[in-house]
C-alpha cells in the first residue's frame, strides 16, 4: 500500500558528488529538500580513486568552493597528500590534486547532509518517477512511499540499470556491490528521455603488506601542501606517500593471452567506454607498441590496508586479473582485496537539457554527474551544484543562473554537454577552454565568488575575507608599480642568475616581474619592503602582470563571445521555417534549441552562414 | 559594431570604382588615408556633402577621388558612410580598400551592408526577404568555392600545415593534462621548429595571394629595355591604338604606366618602366631602383632590345637580371638593318621573338608566346593559390598568431600562453578550409596518446 510520505521542494536522487553538492545547495537557498539514496553509508562514495582534483578537475573544486559549494573543504578536511601538479608548464595548467581518505571522505561528506538545516537524507530506491495533474513530481519508493516535489535532481550515477562485468561473470549491480536502481529507468523513459548505455571500470584494490615497496619509486606530496578550499586557513602536513610500477613484456603477453576473455571484446558489453580513462587491456590493444605502461599505487585512507592500483583498470576474469597484477614489479606477491570490474549505466544524452541542468522538455526535472553522460567526480560535483541552484532558484521564481564558457570551467563542462552532446563518458580537460589563460585555478575565487555571494552561497565572514583580499592586492599591485630597484650588484646577480639580461639603470619591480625568468620567490632577498600576506596574492600579481599581453588578447575574444551569447533565442522557434537556413543547421537547431546565437555558433553543422540568417531572423 | 568596407561597384572595367565605408569611425578611417584639396576633413562636415582629394597608401599618393559623406541615419546602411569614388580598374580599388583596410576598417563580409541596412530599418519586409535569398546565395557560392579549395592545392598544403599544428597542440595538451602518464617531454625546441615550419610554409602560400590576383585580375607584366627600345610603341600596340579603353594611371611619383590589356585569353597588366642605365643622377636613380624593384615582383617580364644597335653593358646586365624569371626577349626593329649579335640573349633567354613595332610585323608570334607562358605552370590557378581576401586574412591570422607563439617560446614564456595561440592558428585554418573548429585537438590526444587511470 502507497503512503503519503512528505512533501518538498527539491527532491534529489542519488547521493554521490553531484547529489551531495546539489541538495546542499537547494536546501542553503532555502528550499525543503530531500536527498534519496540506495545506501545511506554510500553517501558521498568515492567507488574509484581516492583521490579529488587533477588537471582541469582541480579548477572544478576550486570553482565549486568558489562558489559556495563543498567538495574542496571536505577534500582539505580529508587529504592525505597534496600536489600541485604541471608547476613549470604554466600558471594556465597548474592543477591541485589531492589524495584522500576515502571513508572519512564520505562520512564527513555524509554528516554535513545530516547537519544541513532544510535537508532530509532518505535511504530509499526510487522506483517510480511520475508527474501529478498539478504539475508537481510524484517519487514512489521501493517500500512504496509516495513523496512530492516541486523539482527533482537525478544524479543516479552509475547506478542506473548498473551491471557489472568481470570475464565471463555479469550480474545486475551498482558500485562496491550496492544494489543498482533498476526501475527508475522506465520512468524516465515514460516521461519521453531517451537513455543510452556508457561504462566505465576501475582496477583492483589490493592489501598493502602483500606489496614489496623497497625497489618502487616514490611520490611524495608538496611541501608546504596547497589547500583546493578559500576557506582553509591551515592544511597540515602530508600523510602519506604514493608508489609508481610500471608494466613490463610478461604483463602484455598475459593480458594478449587472455583478450579474448575480456567481456569488452568478447561483444558482451555494448555500453561506450571513456577515451581517457582505458582499462589495461584496451591500453595494451591500442598502443601495442608500447613496451610498458605506468601504474601508481595508493592508500585508499589511514585506518584500511587497502591500495588502489591507478593505470589498471580491468574486466579480465579474476584469475587472469591476478596474474597480470603480479607479473608487476613490487605487485609478485600481491593479494586482491576487491577486483577489479567494468560497469555498465543508464545515462541521458545531455543535448537534452538547458544550460541550467534542466530538461527543456519535462519543466522541474534536472539532472547532473554520470547521468548526464560524464564522468569524474569532480564534473559530477560540479553539475549537482549548478542543478541544485537552478532548481532553487527556478522555485523562488528567481532567474536562472547560468555560467558561461568564459567564466569557467564548470560554464564550458555545461555549456559542452548541452551544446555538443558526448559520445563517450566526458572528462575536464584544460585544452577544453579556450580561455585558459583567464580561467585559472588561482584567480577561482575572483571569478565566482561574486556571484556564489549574490546567491547566497557565501558567508559573511568569508565575503569579508574575499574583499579583504582584494583590497591587498591592489595595495600589493600599487607597491610594486612604485618599487623601484637600483642597478646594484646584488640586483644583477639576480638576473644573471636567472638567464636575463642586466640593467643598468633603476627598474622597477613590476617591469622586472614581466619577464618570465623572474619571480617573487628569487627576489625576496632585494624586495625588502614585501608585505605578510596570504602568497596566493602575490601568485595573482605576478601572473596578471607577466601574462597582461595574452590575458588581454582573451578578454577581447571573451568579449567577442558575450556579445553572441547577448542574443537571446526563443524556445520555441521551429526552425525549420527559418527561410534561409541549410537543412542540417535546422535539424541540429531543432535538437539543441540553443538558448543564444553564440551557443547556436557552437554545434556542429551550424556554418557561420546560418549564424547570419539567425542574426537577420532575430532581429526582424 | 565594427566599421566595415567593401568594394561595392562590380568588379572589372568601369570608369569608377566605389569603396564603401559603413560604421560608427568611417569618416575618422576615411580621413587616414584621404586628404582633401581644400584641406577639410571628413568627420568636421556635415553629411550630403563631397569633398574632392588625393588617396594615399603608406605616404604615396595612389589616386584621385571623390569622398561622398553620409551621417547615421540618413545613408544606405543607416549608419556613417563614406563612399570614395576612384579610377575604376579591380587593381586601383583593391589598392584603396587595403588602404583603407589599413586605417582600421575590417572587410565586409558578404551581404553584410545590405544586413546592416536592414538591422536598421532601412529596409522592409519584402527586401528583407530578398535578402535572405542574397545571404543564403551567397553562402551557396562561399560553399562552391570551399569546395574548389578543398581539391586544390591550397587546401592540401594548409591542411598539411594544420595536421602538424594538430600534432604538436595535442602533444601540449597530452603532455599538460595528463602530467603524470608517461608521455614524452615536450621541448622548447621541437614546438619551435614546428611553428617555424609553419610560418615558412604559411608566408610562401601568402605571397601567392599575388598570383591568385594575377590569374583573376591580370599578369603582372613589365615592360623593360633601354630608352627608346620601343616599350611605348609596343605597349601601345598590345594595349589597342585607342588608349582610353583601358585604365590608365600616371602615377605622380613614379615612372611607372599601368594597362591593363587583353592578349588572346590571358588579361596582362602591364607596365612600362624608366630604362635601365647606370647614372648618377638622383632623381634618375629612384627610377631605376623602381624598375628593378618591379622586375622582381613581375610575373612576366618582356625585355626589348633595339636589333639596329649592338648590345650594350646595361643590355647585359639586364640579361642577367632577367634570365631566372619568366621572361621574353623581344628584339625590335626589324624594320632597320640588324647590328645586334643576339648569341648572349637566346642562351641566356628561352622565349626570344623579332618584330617590328613600327610596322606591327611579328606582333602574333609574341602574343602566342605571351599566351603559351600564361598558360605554363607559373600562372596555374590550381597550383596552390590564395584566390581571394577571405582566404588572405585566414592565413594572415594565422601566421600572426604562430610568429607571436615563436616570439613567446623564444622570451621564455611557458607552454601554456605557446599552446593557446598555436590552437588559435590551428582555428585559423580551419577557417580557410571551411571547417569548423571544435573538437579536434582533443580527439587528436586521444588518438595519438596512451593516457588515463
């Protein structure tokens, strides 16, 4: 028998890194809002690597704290090792990335749903998912509860008809051996969203007093560690250390051996795998000339023997997983704790949706994380926060709120899903913006928490600190413009040093921080009046003054493409009666219905030709 | 929005040609490069007005004109214009619209002065249709001529120059975004080299830009030899006694006639020059400075040597100029006994032909000669041309953004700034080709790079 169970706002499904920032978020704007998961110890789950952040992902966290949301301070709260990574490639690339303890991960992420006022967390499958006549949304649970919202998030990751894939063995699961939710599906495919299959997998996690360390390279943490958060004032030291081995001969000759046992190419599995995120096998069948492939090895937290075997993914059988595992150097003797697997999901092609995470077709209804054809937790995170908003906002009958490509990454992620739709699982990569050089992870906080405060996201106390911030480094930017260096012994021996050319008259500091060979750090010997302040300040000085002439040449475009995304488009334009328009510009118009002429010039098989008859079109 | 122009006479002979500038600074451009006799200035009179003067293009008086000032709302586009009326000739406009180019305008893309004008308001409806039909045309024909580009030559040379772009670019992007898979290291060197390359690659399909305008507009052919060779005589018996049906322009600086003239098929544009002599005159000297400066930029050069006189020091030196370019020795004056030993010119000249410009007596047998080079591959339209404007300023672009690349790797900037403007390049040509930039440098990582967990 059905119940009556409750009414909300906001309704999410799914508790992983988009659900978690999504309910958060709806329920900090003040909305009634519930959060459903399978498993209520599954909350904020990391089922692959433990570790947040990485390249192009650690300007998502930095974006998400930016704004209000919470991954970066859990991921601080929970680090074990920190890295700056891509130091030396540019301030563009610079990318944080932390290992975590994932258990802690999750548990803390788990007790600030439980602490969060506005916020229900429900261990609960959804099995049913349907619209009232009054035009709110009907959740029937697996125990037939009956709640009612006025916006659900689907966040169901890779939970949605998730099946497993290990060899010959395939069952009906989500991950870490959690039920999959197998009847939301129908719902979905009832309210008119078509599904398709991805998949995904990870390596074996194995015991750590099985591996010999003693002839492995080590990976230590940055020293002193950086924090993703704006709000973490002191980190702490580096916990732990990660391992590199690497693959050898007898590790191909065994997976070669056993290819055809793998499921993927045995035609079992029809789900699209990531590019970028290949198990071994495939690596080995791709790249055959490639003798040797790296692995990094990582504790999975501090209270678990257990170790992840980055670069290993795999859906071999068990007993071939375990001896191409141990034909690796430092792994002879290794015991498998969990094995690895591949898994197969529901997703929804994002082309769906509107650049607010909503589906234009079904009004209230948002998705966000794996379900929206992605992958990684921290795109998951991201998408959650920004469907969580919307839905919010969209209820208080507020604007929308929307993140173009220029603004962030978080803006192109969306921007890429609803404009180009994906083909296989997608992944933040830096050479995904255009405008790297403007969106960095250092200036995060300069770019977002404006708007993260306008919404609401953002504390008093840590508003206070932002504008403090700024006033600091104007005040910096002010004293080096004013600084002035003789052309002392001491100076020329600096930029000698450094490979740069002497002077021979009074520089200034400024002028000195615009060539490339020099920096704050190698002039704090002359630069005797440097404030105490935060180093991320001077971090921002330097590189706004040594990359002005290029940061300037993309704010210019930037400026180019706002005025695109200026001109709005109605929703419900056929353009098929567009007269001048090529037939391919109408159907893919017709699909995407882009909310604006620049994200119309985006889609493939739009000419710049058809952007002129819009532009003729709109205007009349 | 930005201030646009365009040559909007048809192109081709006509006695005027008319340069249309539309936009908020049109008069503020149109004063760079246009003095007015009386000394007033475009952007202080009102509109409806006509000032009469001089253009200019870097500081050389290239043309007469009539500028016609228009004031926002009351003009074609409803914005300011100016229109210079000039010589007619597609080789005189095109010159004043890169003037004017030069002073800030950008080109007009095509139907784009009859968008504006109806953008604001100065059309109706039913134009308005009209004009759909006009875009939508003109992208058919921008589409056949991407098609012509993408068969031709130009396509596979700059597409060769994008696939190394791509090459490099997704070796960046491997190399920052998976820093920690084992992909090769990226060096300064090896992304400096394939930018060189492709500025190299690049500028030489830019130079032939020339010979597109030269297959569309005419050969660039000079006229050469001593004084009183017979150039005038011959240029006035390829151009037609009647001098008036083609355009004609005396430059006031320079001794240096233009013509544009039709021989058989093949359109020449042709110029007589001052004799080439040794001389210590000044004024003398720029002249002769000019015509070896022209022998080098000519795609055709006719060398006239007077048949009743023997070979003089600077008829060989002239030789000697002239033997590695495509060339014609002409040697005039059959009419008169020969005094010409002409051993020295056939071996150092393919092409030699005798006539006679007084009596017109040969004057076919050069014209298949001019035709038969014309026909050669030297001037072959497919041969990997740079056939219009657009094309121009997409490679133009593009080697912009590639010589700023070279000069950050060589300041020491990091790879980050280098990667941003060798994929700005890369959209560039794409641009060229009528592709749509997007995806590819991403999918080129994946392809080419074992990377991920």
């Amino acid at each position: 028998m059905s119940y009556n169970a409750g009414k909300f706002d906001v309704a999410v499904i799914g508790a992983g890194h988009a659900g978690t920032e999504a309910a958060l978020a709806s329920a900090r704007l003040g909305c009634n809002t519930i959060i459903f998961t399978i498993n209520n110890d599954a909350v904020g789950n990391c089922p692959c690597n433990p570790s947040i952040g990485g390249t192009a992902k650690g300007h998502l966290v930095r974006e998400i704290d930016a704004l209000g949301g919470e991954m970066g301070k859990t991921a601080d709260e929970c680090f074990l090792q920190m890295r700056m990574l891509n130091r030396g490639k540019g301030p563009a690339v610079h990318s944080l990335r932390a290992q975590i303890d994932r258990r802690k991960y999750a548990d803390t992420m788990k007790h600030k749903i439980e602490l969060q006022e506005n916020l229900i967390l429900r261990q609960a499958e959804i099995t049913k998912l349907e619209k009232s006549n009054n035009g709110e949304w009907l959740l029937t649970t697996r125990m037939d509860a009956l709640f009612t919202a006025k916006a659900v998030i689907i966040a169901t990751g890779t939970y949605l008809g998730g099946r497993i894939y290990v060899g010959e063995t395939s069952y009906e699961s989500g991950p870490d051996g959690i039920f999959p939710a197998k009847f939301l599906g129908e719902s979905l495919k009832n309210l008119g969203l078509s599904l398709r299959r991805f998949k995904t997998g990870t390596p074996a996690r194995v015991l750590k007093s099985s591996i010999d360390f003693t002839e492995l390279e080590v990976q230590n943490g940055d020293e002193p560690p950086v924090p993703f958060s704006y709000d973490t004032d002191n980190l702490g030291e580096n916990k732990v250390v990660c391992h590199i081995s690497w693959t050898n001969p007898k590790t191909k000759q065994i997976i070669q051996d056993n290819i055809h046992r793998s499921p993927l190419y045995a035609g079992k599995i029809d789900g699209i795998g990531p590019r970028y995120c290949p198990s071994i096998e495939d690596k080995i069948v791709r790249f055959a000339n490639k003798e040797r492939h790296q692995l990094f090895i990582e504790p999975c937290g501090l209270d678990t023997e257990e170790m992840y075997l980055q670069g290993m993914s795999s859906s071999l059988p068990e007993e071939v997983q375990t001896e191409f595992y141990k034909s690796i150097k430092g792994l002879e003797n290794v015991v498998i704790m969990r094995p690895a697997y591949a898994i197969e999901y529901d997703c929804v092609d994002p082309i769906q949706m509107d650049s607010t995470l909503e589906f234009r077709d079904c009004p209230g209804l948002y998705g966000a994380g794996q379900f929206n054809g992605s992958s990684g937790y921290e795109e998951a995170a991201a998408q959650g926060l920004v469907a969580g908003i919307n839905a919010a906002l969209k209820i208080q009958g507020k604007e929308p709120f929307i993140l173009d490509r220029a603004s962030s990454y978080i803006g192109t992620l969306i921007d890429d899903l609803v404009t180009k739709g994906v083909s296989d699982p997608y992944r933040m990569m830096t050479s995904r913006s255009e405008y790297r050089l403007v969106l960095r992870q250092d200036n995060a906080d300069v770019r977002l928490t404006p708007l993260g405060r306008e919404l609401g996201l953002i504390s008093d106390n840590r508003w206070e600190k932002y504008t403090e911030k700024q006033e600091l480094k104007k005040q910096e930017y002010k004293r080096i413009k004013n600084t002035v260096f003789s052309p002392t012994d001491e100076l020329n021996k600096i930029l000698v040093s450094r490979e740069t050319s002497e002077v021979n008259t009074g520089v200034r500091m400024l002028d000195l921080l615009k060539r490339p060979q020099i920096n704050y750090e190698c002039l704090t010997s002359i630069d005797t009046n440097r404030p105490n302040i935060d180093s991320n300040i001077f971090e921002q000085v330097e590189i706004e003054i040594k990359y002005e002439g290029y940061i300037q040449k993309q704010l210019e475009q930037v400026e180019k493409m706002r005025r695109l995304e200026k001109k709005k488009l109605p929703n419900d334009v056929d353009y098929s009666t567009v007269t001048g328009l090529r037939l391919e510009a109408q159907e893919k118009l017709n699909k995407v219905r882009p909310q604006n002429i620049g994200q119309a010039s985006r889609i493939s098989g739009v000419s710049p030709a058809d952007i002129s008859v819009l532009l003729i079109w709109l205007s009349r | 929005m930005s201030t646009i122009a365009a040559i909007s006479t048809a192109q081709g002979e006509g006695g005027i040609g008319v340069i249309r500038i539309s936009g908020e600074n049109s008069a503020e451009i149109a004063d760079k490069i246009f003095k007015s006799v009386s000394g007033k200035k475009l952007s202080e009179i009102e509109g409806y007005r006509a000032l009469f003067g001089n253009i200019y293009k870097e500081g050389e008086v290239i043309d007469e004109a009539v500028a016609l000032n228009f004031k926002a709302p009351h003009s074609f586009t409803g914005e300011n214009v100016v229109e210079l009326s000039c010589h007619g000739g597609v080789f005189i406009t095109r010159e004043v619209l890169s003037a004017v180019i030069d002073a800030g305008a950008v080109l007009a893309e095509p139907g784009e002065f009859t968008k504006r004008a109806y953008l604001n308001g100065k059309m109706d409806l039913t134009e308005a249709e009209a004009v759909m039909d006009l875009i939508s045309a003109k992208s058919k024909s921008a589409a056949r001529a991407a098609m012509y580009v993408k068969e031709g030559t130009l396509f596979k040379k700059s597409r060769a120059v994008k696939e190394s772009l791509l090459t490099t670019a997704a070796h960046l992007s491997a190399w920052a975004d998976y820093p920690e898979e084992d992909i090769p290291e990226v060096t300064d060197n090896s992304v400096l080299q394939s930018v060189k390359n492709s500025i190299d690659v690049l500028s030489k399909l830019l130079s032939t830009y020339n010979i597109g305008q030269a297959v569309k507009e005419g050969i660039d052919t000079v006229i050469v030899g001593r004084p009183n060779a017979g150039k005038s005589t011959l240029m006035n018996i390829l151009s037609g006694v009647e001098r008036s049906i083609v355009t004609s322009i005396e430059g006031t600086t320079r001794d240096v006639i233009e013509d544009t003239v039709v021989v058989g098929n093949v359109i020449l544009r042709l110029s007589d020059t001052a004799g080439i002599r040794q001389t210590d005159n000044e004024i003398e000297k720029i002249g002769v400075e000019k015509t070896l400066k022209k022998i080098e930029s000519a795609s055709l050069v006719i060398a006239l040597f007077d048949g009743s006189k023997p070979l003089t020091d600077e008829d060989i030196s002239l030789i000697d100029k002239i033997k590695n370019v495509p060339s014609i020795a002409v040697i005039n004056k059959t009419d008169l006994e020969s005094n010409i030993n002409t051993e020295y010119i056939i071996k150092n000249i393919e092409n030699t032909v005798f006539i006679s410009a007084k009596n017109e007596d040969n004057i076919d047998e050069l014209r298949n000669i001019i035709e038969k080079l014309a026909g050669t591959e030297n001037f072959d339209p497919s041969a990997g041309i740079i056939a219009n404007e657009r094309q121009k300023n997409a490679v133009k672009k593009a080697v912009d953004s590639l010589k700023e690349a070279e000069s950050a790797l060589k300041f020491g900037f990091t790879m980050d700034a280098v990667t941003v403007l060798i994929s700005e390049a890369i959209d560039y040509l794409l641009e060229l080709t009528g592709e749509k930039a997007g995806e590819e440098i991403v999918d080129r990582v994946f392809h080419n790079f074992c990377v991920g967990k």
